[in-house]
C-alpha cells in the first residue's frame, strides 16, 4: 500500500518533471525578453540615480528654510507704518526640533540667502528621489534574481 502510493507519487512527480520541461522551454524566449527588459530598466534607474547623486555631490553651501518677505507695523506712535505704510523686510524661517524659527535678513544678503535656501531644497529632493531609486533597485534585483533561478536538482 504504501510502495504503491510511493510509486504512484514518483510517476506524478515524472509528469510534472516532464511537462514543466516543455513549458520550460516555451517560457525560455518569454523570461528571456523579460530579462533583458529587467536589465535595460536597471540601467536606466542606474543612470538617474548617478544624475540625481549630482545634486548630492556638488560643494555649494545649503541653508535651511525658505525665504519671505514679510509687513509688518513696528508699534512705534506715529511711525509711518501707521499710515498704512508697512516696514517690509525679508526673513528666513526653518523648523528646528519641531519649531518654528525665524530670523531677519540683511537686504544685501537677500539673494545669496535665497539661493542656498533652494539649493537645499534640491538636496532634499534628491534625497527623496534617491530612496525611491533605491527601492526601484530592489525589486529589480529580485525579479532578475528570480527569472535567473534555476530549481536545485534541474539540469
Ligand atoms: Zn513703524
């Protein structure tokens, strides 16, 4: 009972070795095409994220924060700035351990400031792009780790 079952199992297993060659071979052309498409995107996530890591590796300063320019009244009696003309001044504001910072700027210093501001917020997005890019890798990684897989024991 027990060799007959065993048997039985072993002429299964040879069916299914046999017909999993054949459509082995008809999936051969298939997984092949899907190979190269897997290869040629990851070198095309390869190449953006080497442009993105231009962002990273330039040595222009960064500076935190946005810039504004703000009105406001100052609170000195018959200033100006009570008739309706406010004092107008630029200021960068950033979060710091969850606060809000502010601080003015120098007008002479407005547009370099500013600069560095943006500058920053490329990093950043780079940053973000690079996570992406990085996870992108991964999945690419582990669908061309699939597809190159052969089952242990096949010939
Ligand atoms: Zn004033």
């Amino acid at each position: 009972m027990f060799l007959a079952f065993f048997q039985l199992n072993r002429i299964n297993h040879l069916r299914e070795a046999q017909s999993a060659k054949k459509i082995g071979y008809m999936q051969d052309r298939q997984q092949h095409r899907k190979l190269s498409r897997l290869r040629q995107e990851l070198l095309e996530v390869l190449e953006r994220l080497r442009k993105t890591l231009e962002v990273v590796l330039a040595r222009s300063p960064l500076v935190k924060g946005s810039v504004y320019q703000i009105a406001r009244r100052c609170g000195t009696p018959n200033c100006r700035c009570t008739r309706g003309q406010l004092h107008r001044n630029f200021v960068l504001t950033w979060s710091e351990q969850g606060r809000h910072r502010m601080r003015s700027l120098p007008p002479p210093r407005v547009v370099e400031i500013r600069q560095k501001s943006k500058e920053y917020a490329r990093f950043r997005r780079a940053r973000i792009e690079v996570s992406i890019l990085y996870n992108r890798i991964l999945a690419l990684l582990d669908q061309i780790q699939e597809l190159r897989r052969e089952a242990p024991g096949d010939e």
